[in-house]
C-alpha cells in the first residue's frame, strides 16, 4: 500500500500527465495512451502501464540490467549537488532564454532525452521558472533506459513527468516538444526529428578533448585512450539537423578528497579501471579538474 508521500506523489504525476494529454504513445501498438482513474496509462488496445508508486511511468517493453546502479546514481548526486556542473547548467538556461526569445515561445515542453538520474533538467527547469522568460508555461519531461536513474529522479524532482523508456523507440507522440536536449547521452536523431514541433530545437552537449583530461592522463597515459576527440560525433550531428550554432564550455573544478571519489565512481573513464589504478588516482593529490564541453544547437 502506497505512503501518504507516494500518493501524492503519484497524484502530481498525474496530474502532470492530464496536463499534457496525448503526450505519450503505446510502446506496443503506437496508439495514443490515456490516463486511468486507476492511475494505468492505457490505448486503445488495451495494453497498460501503471504508475509507479514513486510516481514515474516505464514504458520500457524488455527491462535490461546495465552498468548504471544505484552507486553511480549516488555518486552522482553527490558531483551534482557540489555544483560541479552548475556553470554548464547556466549555459544551457541562458542559451534556452535566448531561444525562446527569438522563436517566440510561450508553452514551452522540453524532453530531456537520456536525462540519468534528472538533476540537469531539474536544475535547468527550477532557473528557467525563477528567471523572467515569457514562458507561460512550462513542461518538462525526463526519459532514460535506466529505472534506477528515474526513480532516483522521481523521488528528488515531482514537478517533472519522467519515463522509464528506450531513445531508439521513445514512447512519445510525433511533434510533441519545442526542445530536445540531449547531455552527454547517446543520440537517436530519426526520433529526436519525430517528436520536435515543425520549427523545434535541438541542443546536445558532448565532451572534449579536455574533459576530465587529469583523469585520462593518470589512467590511460602512453595509450591510444589517452587522447578523446568528438569530430565524428560532431560531424553526425550536422549530417542529421542544420547546426545553427557551436559554442564551447570550460572550466575548473576544485576537487575535495571525498568528492573525488565519487566522481570517479561516476565517469565511464574509471568503469573498467582495477583498484591499483583507482587508488592511486585517489592518492595522487589531485585538487582541481577540468570541465569541458561542446555544445552544439540544431534545427530540423
């Protein structure tokens, strides 16, 4: 039986669902989903998802265990709560006011797509509502593979709609959002093209050569993986949307020993690393750690 938190919880999402009826389609049958007084999303067809009790909605058909659990997705509130990615959020804040402004929004839906654990829409969602925007309205949606990044999602950020979902085939219907964003996650832009509104935008951020470079060094020094460069992702992303603009992120983090830690329990880079190797990153002293991105905008 479902706290009086859960309840309340599952009430917002759907309420947020009602909200924006015919947002979402059938994984199934592609029929567009309904909400139940039973709190199931359901079609036509009869095929039904319940809202979970943390208030999120899976419409992933064949659950899969990945290397995403519950450490990274603690680890990674931890860097998210240091603020070690709050000069890149403000980017991006003040690059989506700076759209909105010139295409004229007004009720404005973002989808987050790969949006892990959900602390950069939420913190980008809170900064646009707190900021003078002319946004009348505004909806954010998170979808990731991961049920354990969108519950962890869910539980901190109920002003939100997240879904358990698979990018290949989102769950969405066509022409739905104004903004796609897509941080640091992998990209499906025969999808991101469906569900964007005719005139919609998409902003993807990726890394540089730069990013977390003290890590590279120390782990992969005199290797091939010592060097990163985002050419090919970069020319992919022109050869599926009009890149429209490219601007570039960078900045240092002071690091504090426990943070380290966390951050390396976070990164991919570390993923496959053994112990002698994490533990002297550990012991290296590192104090500080470059942040770098590149970000790039495009339009259908």
């Amino acid at each position: 039986m479902a706290s009086g938190k859960e309840v309340k919880k599952i009430d917002r999402a759907k309420e947020l669902i009602l909200k924006n009826s015919g947002l979402f389609r059938c994984p199934v049958c592609e029929r567009e989903l309904g909400i139940s007084r039973s709190n199931s999303l359901y079609c036509s067809k009869g095929h039904n998802y319940d809202l979970a009790k943390q208030g999120y909605i899976n419409l992933l058909l064949k659950q899969e265990k990945g290397g995403y659990d519950k450490q990274l997705f603690a680890a990674r509130k931890v860097i998210s709560d240091s603020g070690f990615f709050d000069p890149m959020r403000k980017a991006l804040s003040k690059l989506i006011r700076e759209i909105g402004k010139g295409e004229g929004w007004s009720e404005v839906r973002i989808l987050d797509a790969g949006c892990g654990e959900g602390s950069h829409l939420a913190w980008i969602w809170r900064d646009l509502k707190a900021k003078k925007t002319g946004f009348a309205d505004l909806t954010g949606v998170g979808i990731d593979l991961s049920k354990e990044g969108i519950r962890v999602a869910a539980k901190e950020h109920r002003d939100i709609i997240w879904c358990v979902a698979d990018l290949t085939k989102l769950p969405l219907q066509n022409q739905q959002f104004d903004l796609v964003l897509n941080i640091l996650s992998p990209a499906n832009y025969g999808e991101f093209k469906r569900v964007l509104k005719e005139h919609g935008i998409l902003v993807k951020l990726l890394p540089t050569a730069d990013y977390l470079i003290e890590l590279r060094e120390l782990l992969f020094k005199g290797t091939d993986k010592e060097l990163y460069e985002n050419d090919s992702v970069k020319k992919h992303f022109a050869n599926s949307f009009q890149l429209v603009k490219e601007q570039q992120i960078n900045y240092k983090v002071l690091l504090k020993e426990e943070n380290l830690e966390h951050l390396i329990k976070m990164t991919p880079l570390t993923w496959n690393a053994d112990q002698e190797k994490i533990a002297m990153i550990i012991n290296s002293g590192l104090k500080s750690i470059t942040v770098a991105f590149d970000l790039l905008v495009g339009k259908k």
